[in-house]
C-alpha cells in the first residue's frame, strides 16, 4: 500500500535551499528586475537525474488565508467602498482600454525575500520561490520571441503594511499590469486601487467571490466553487444518469448541505436529458463512537450499477476519511462505486492510492502537470540542470502565468481588456481559459456594467490509473 504522501511545512534546514534558489533568482533575471538586495550565486553539481513523482501537488500555498477558501453560498458579495470611489470607467461602457505602449510595465507582488529573515521557513516560502524562477524562465522566452516588457517583482510581506506604504507613496505607478498579491485583504486593497487608476490585476491564486464587484481590471486565473461544480457535474452527466448520483453531507452540517445546489442546478444537470431522474442525497450520522453506518450507505447501492457519491467536502479531513473507509467496507464488483471530490483532498495525509483506485475516486483540479508532454519535460529537466532541485508545480504555474500574459500583452496590447477573454491558452501547467461572470446571474455581454470580473474556468477532472494521476476527462 503507497500513501499520498502529505505536504508538511520545511524545517529551518530547508533555508540553505529557499536561500540558493534565491540567490539564482537574483543573478539570473536579465531584464526581469527582482529586488534591491543581491547574494552569490551557488555552485550547483547534482549527482542524480530528475525522478518522475506519483502525483500533482496543489500550487495553493498552505497559509490560513488559503486562496481555496471558499465561501457559503448563499453569502453576498460586498465590495466595500469600490462602488464610491471615483474611477476612470465612465458610465456603461462598451470597451475599456489601458494606455497604449511600446513597451508595458508588469510588477509580481509575493511573500519572498523577507521570510528568509525568520528562524523558521515554513513551505510558502519555497513555493513562491519556484514560482518566481519559473516566471523569470517565462520572461526568458518571450525575449527570444521579441515580446520586450519590464517585470519587476516585489516583495509583499505576508504580515506588514508594505502594500499600503506602496500605494500611498505612489509606488505602483508605473506598473500597468500587477500580478498578485496572496493574502485575501492585500488582493482586496489592491483591486480597489487598480479599478480607480485603471491598471490590470491577475489575481493567480485567490478563489473568493467577495474581493471586488464591477470591475473589469481584474482577472481571476483560480477557478471558484461553482466552476469545479460545474466540470464535476458536466463529468457525471457524460458518463451517468442522473438517477445514479448521491450528493454525500454530514447530518448535522447544514453549511456542506447548502452546496447541493450547486450540482442540482447546474447547467449540465439541468441540461441533461435524464435530469427528470433527481438526483438523491445521503445525510449520514455518527454512532456514539463517532463512525458512519454503513448501513445507510449501503442502502444506496444498485447491483450491478455503479453509484455515484459526490462528497463537497474539503475542510473536514475526518468525515471524508471516515465516509471512504465505510463505503470501502461495502463495494464490491456486484455494487461498483465512482466518488467525486474536490482538490484539496490531495492534502490529506491518510488518503491511500489503494482506496483511490478501489473506489474510483476522481476530483476537479484545476492544473495538471502531463509527465508524457515533451514541454513539460524539457522544462524540468532546464529547472533541475539550473537549481539542482526539481520543479515544484509552482514553477509551472509561474511560468504559465508569465508567458500567458506577455503573450496576450503582444498580441493586444492596449486593447486587452477587451479582446483577452476570448481566447483559451494551453500551459504546461494551467490552462486558462476566461469568462466573465456576474456574480448575480443574467446575461453578460461585452458591455462593462453586465459583468462583475473576469474568471479562469479551466478545470480538469484527475483520477489515479496504476498508481498515476491522469486527466479523465479528456
């Protein structure tokens, strides 16, 4: 048996190589500006090869302002003062432009080098340092593909008021697109300034639904819930028949509950033709030594029809342990099972490959690293030869981030608010693909005031085949 092995955060000892990698950064940028303070760079001689790993990590850093922290339904949005500030955006646009440039100013906000002060580094740290090497291999290549653009990253620190210092002493100025920051209420900062001096701002790791409203400068490269609900159920509906699925809730916890509608109205139920055949729900409880019935469970399946559990589970580790352990404890090749989930189950430490494959476990993800593309391939065989570390899927997504924008910025230059949406971009890690959404519902058009933001909604649907993770739905 091989556990999916948990992400646990980096001892102090892990500094020496946060600390090389940085050097790297620092000595290696060419016309990416990173910093103001510079180190040596290390002599690197690996001994070994890349090795192939058995499965995708989340590029989410693990901080408790954790960009996948998704919100109740049925909680409003609010936008604090956006909608009182004054701003460029005249009344009901058709289009918004951003200046026209020979040349444009990109600036990453991270949590970077001001970490390496503290006694303990925890994982973030390395994350986004991956993260940034990768985005400098992304200004590399643009180069050799003649998109010139000045990238500058600066170092926003998780806990501090730097942000504020910078736009209070109009230090962001000169950016016309702002990549970033991590934390809930810096990106909630930063996005009311962007709207009223019109700069773009990529959002690459934040899902929330209430940073801003009404604002067309900002782009969400994470897809939220309803997106994942959304492929979830758009899987289910071209494999099943709605009669066959099982929205999966503990008894006593209304707030999991109240995601059920996410699934039962979505488009793709609702469009299906067996959408007549509702799907049911399971509201288990626990006995009074805290284990599910697997009685109740069992009186869900269907002899020789697989029956399909949706599980909207991510913050309670235990009950969806506790659920697959007693499901595991019922299937059998007369009563298959599928069981749908969402990509934080990847965190957990006490999930085995075994029980994945025996229950045919699938979860929305929404990057995936493909070992067999020969890109991907050479990337981290570039990243290792230059850092003697292999590439975490930060550095993809890094390089991703960096090369889509520099590629859109070339190709629409000050007209990229408006023509950026249209167009679906392939990476080696993060496909992205933009819609913009009204958070409210009804029709969205071109015109300004009919959309809130611009959202990612590339989400693959990842399952473990001989203890592999592999794109399902493809």
């Amino acid at each position: 048996m091989i556990s999916v092995p948990s992400r646990r955060l980096l001892l102090s000892g892990n500094r020496i190589e946060v600390f090389f990698l940085l050097c790297f950064l620092l000595l290696t940028t060419g016309a990416c500006s990173l910093f103001n303070k510079a180190s040596k760079s290390p002599e690197t001689s690996p001994e070994s090869t890349p090795v192939e790993e058995a499965k995708p990590r989340p590029t989410t850093p693990r901080e408790k302002v954790d960009t996948m922290q998704w919100k109740k339904p049925d909680e409003k949005t609010t936008a604090g003062p956006i909608r009182k500030q004054e701003t460029i955006i005249p009344d009901n646009p058709e289009k918004v432009n951003i200046p026209k440039k020979d040349k444009y100013n990109v600036g990453f906000l991270l949590p970077l080098y001001s970490q390496l002060q503290k006694d303990v580094l925890n994982e973030n740290v390395l994350k986004m340092v991956h993260f940034a090497i990768g985005l400098r291999m992304a200004v590399s290549k643009l180069r050799q593909e003649n998109v010139s653009l000045n990238v500058k990253v600066l170092d926003i620190e998780l806990h501090s008021n730097r942000l504020e210092k910078l736009i209070e002493t109009d230090s962001l100025k000169e950016f016309d697109f702002i990549v970033g920051p991590f934390k809930t209420d810096h990106l909630q900062l930063l996005s009311t300034y962007c709207r009223k001096e019109g700069k773009v701002l990529i959002s690459p790791w934040n899902t929330s639904p209430s940073i801003t409203v009404d604002n067309p400068f900002y782009f969400q490269l994470k897809p939220g819930l309803k997106v994942h609900c959304e492929t979830i159920s758009r899987d289910i509906i071209s494999n099943f028949k709605s009669s066959q699925v099982v929205l999966v809730a503990h008894e006593t916890d209304t707030r999991e509950q109240e995601y059920f509608p996410y699934f039962t109205n979505s488009v793709a139920f609702k469009s299906s033709p067996t959408h007549k055949n509702k799907v049911s729900s399971l509201l288990l409880k626990s006995d009074k030594n805290g284990r599910l019935s697997g009685d109740a469970i069992r009186k869900k399946l269907v002899e020789n029809q697989t029956t399909v559990f949706i599980v909207p589970y991510w913050a309670d580790e235990s009950f969806i342990l506790q659920f697959l352990h007693a499901l595991n404890g019922t299937v059998s090749d007369k009563y298959p099972v599928v069981v749908y989930g969402l990509p934080q189950w990847l965190d957990f430490g006490k999930l085995t490959y075994d029980l994945f494959e025996r229950l045919q476990v699938r979860l929305s993800y929404s990057g995936f690293v493909d070992r067999s593309n020969p890109a991907v391939s050479t990337f981290r065989q570039t990243f290792f030869d230059q850092n003697g570390v292999l590439p975490l899927e930060d550095a993809f997504y890094g390089h991703d981030v960096m090369y889509w924008l520099g590629s859109e910025i070339k190709k629409n230059k000050a007209d990229f608010i408006n023509k950026v949406h249209k167009k679906h971009q392939t990476g080696l890690f993060n496909p992205i693909d933009l819609l913009r959404i009204r958070y409210s519902g009804g029709v969205v058009s071109d015109n300004f005031s009919t959309f809130d933001i611009t959202e990612n909604h590339s989400v693959s649907i990842i399952k473990l085949v001989d203890y592999r993770f592999q794109i399902a739905n493809q």
